[in-house]
C-alpha cells in the first residue's frame, strides 16, 4: 500500500552554486556538475511520493555525474541533445528520444545541451506492485537490461502515458488530492516502464502458482478487496493478503473471473461510487468529485465505465 502528499516546486536560477545544491538535494547528494558558461537553469517538478514528473530545461552546456539515483528515472528529451555515458557504453540523444537515465544504483555521466527534457522518477517499490522477477516464492528485485525502449512504438507508448498522468491527474486539484488516483497513476507509470524497457520481470505462472490460483485464494483476495476498496491497494497487496504470488492471485481471477485483479477492484469502487451518488446532494457534491475519490481520475472514462454498468450517465443518478 502506498501513501502520498503531492507538492507542486518551481526553482529558477542562474547561480552555479544554488543549481547545484538545488540538483544534490532533488536527485542525488553526490551529484556533480560543471559548466563553462553563464546559463540559468529551470525545474518544475511534481511529487506525489511513490513518483514525481519534472520539467527541466536551462541554457549552458552541463557536465554532468550521478552516482546513485535512488529511483528508477526515465527521460523524454523534448528539445534537448544529450551525450549519457553509463555502464561502459555511449549514446547521443535528441528530441523526442525516451530512455533510462542508468540502472538503478549505477553511475553514469552526460554531458547535456541546451533545451528541455521531462524526467519522471519511480520509487522502485511500485515495479513490484505489478510484476516479479524469476519464479520463487521471495523473487529478487526487477533489474532493467538495456536501457533505451524496446522499439519506437514503445517509446510513443511512454510519452502517451506521461502525458496522460500529467493532464489528468497532475493538473487536476481534485484528482491529484486523492490517494487512490496517486497510486493509481503510479503503478500505470510502472507497467508501462516494465512494457517499454526490456527487464527481468516475469509474469508466466509457475507449476505452484497455478496449484495456488484455487476458488479459496480468490475468495480470500476478494474480501481484502471488498474491506480495503477505499484504500490504496495493488495486486501485490491482495496477493500478500491471499497468502499466494502475486502470478497466482492474477491467475486466480483470470481463470475464474476472466479478469484482473485490479479490474475487479476497479468493479468494487464503481458501485461504491454509485452509492455515494445515489445518497449524494448535488448541491454540495460532483461527480468529478465522488470518481476521483474512488481512484477514477478521468470524468470521462468513468463516465463511459458507469453508463455502461448502470444504463444511465453518473449525473443523472446524481440529480434524480
């Protein structure tokens, strides 16, 4: 389960120093830094806990190195060309180029141009909200074994989902507010990094996952669900609850459910939405409002999900 308070930062500066001290404390505290001219420097970044987007762009030629990055941070170079040298290999970058910054824990080095780049960073944890390693019953960390996108449909596949995590969720007060839609927007960010950027994660069952993806398994993982909807839960939270992998506890609800576990509990929050819009008072409350609180941050695609449960539009039920 995960928890979040989103902060909104600005930082503008032409000092070297302050960028500096600025850049340590936002990334890395042994980060290093050199330029050869005057530039300023800008950031706007999101941070929501279990991931933050950032927009960056500044005026010089950066020299820069990282020693450990402490999450998973990937790049999509708007505007800006950039020179990264990490794990014994080299590779030039430009508009529109999407790729990891390094693998988790390893150095790197980039000698970045002028222009704009977003940086989102994942807290590392939230790849094991949605996928595991080797089949084991205790799977070790996710590793990522390259570091650019496994082809350009892929890549377009990041920018779509960055772009759709910004607009939707980030710019939006009431979305943004809850803990769901956070949580939500992060483990879609993680399953799309694992689907674009070749790794280790393994989704296949095992010969136990499939004895474990029994009726007593998907009924012990539907009453989590049922007692904890209002919570920010994963499939690796009702899989830990369900005592089974998180491969088995998927495979429970597609062979007896012909779905997923998230989109079961995503079946929960609709009719516990149309609950709170049954006994809501239109004068005080919305339907943007009642949506967002139960993880649906898109008025649009929940509109769509509950006229297609309920046969009528969520305000109509509202208003009535």
């Amino acid at each position: 389960m995960t928890s979040s308070t989103v902060q909104t930062r600005h930082f503008d500066s032409w000092d070297p120093v302050a960028i500096h001290g600025f850049l340590s404390t936002a990334y890395d505290p042994k980060l290093r830094i050199h330029s050869s001219n005057k530039y300023r420097f800008t950031h706007h970044s999101v941070e929501t806990g279990p991931f933050a987007m950032a927009t960056v762009r500044h005026t010089g030629q950066l020299d820069m190195g990282a020693s450990n990055l402490g999450g998973l941070a990937i790049t999509h170079t708007r505007t800006a060309r950039i020179d990264r040298t990490c794990g014994g290999s080299a590779n030039r970058f430009g508009p529109g180029d999407v790729y990891l910054v390094t693998k988790p824990g390893e150095p790197c080095s980039a000698r970045w141009l002028p222009g704009e780049v977003e940086i989102c960073v994942l807290d590392l944890s939230v790849l094991e909200q949605v996928a595991t390693t080797a089949p084991a019953r205790r799977p070790g960390p996710i590793q990522f074994t390259h570091l650019g996108p496994a082809d350009a449909a892929l890549a377009r596949q990041w920018r779509i989902t960055t772009s759709f995590v910004t607009d939707v969720v980030l710019n939006s007060p009431i979305a943004s507010a809850q803990p769901l839609v956070i949580g939500n927007a992060a483990r879609m960010l993680a399953a799309a990094a694992l689907a674009v950027f070749p790794n280790t994660a393994f989704t296949e069952p095992t010969a136990a996952d499939r004895h474990d993806a029994s009726t007593a398994t998907l009924r012990r993982a539907i009453t989590f669900m049922e007692e904890h909807a209002d919570r920010d839960i994963s499939a690796a939270d009702i899989a830990a609850a369900a005592g089974v992998s998180l491969r088995a506890v998927q495979l429970a609800f597609r062979r007896h459910r012909g779905t997923t576990p998230m989109a079961y509990l995503r079946r929960i929050r609709l009719a516990r939405a149309h609950h709170d819009l049954v006994r809501a008072d239109p004068r005080q409350e919305t339907v943007s409002a009642i949506a967002s609180r139960w993880g649906f941050a898109s008025h649009s695609r929940f509109t769509a999900r509950y006229h297609a449960s309920y046969g009528v539009p969520p305000r109509e039920t509202l208003h009535a």
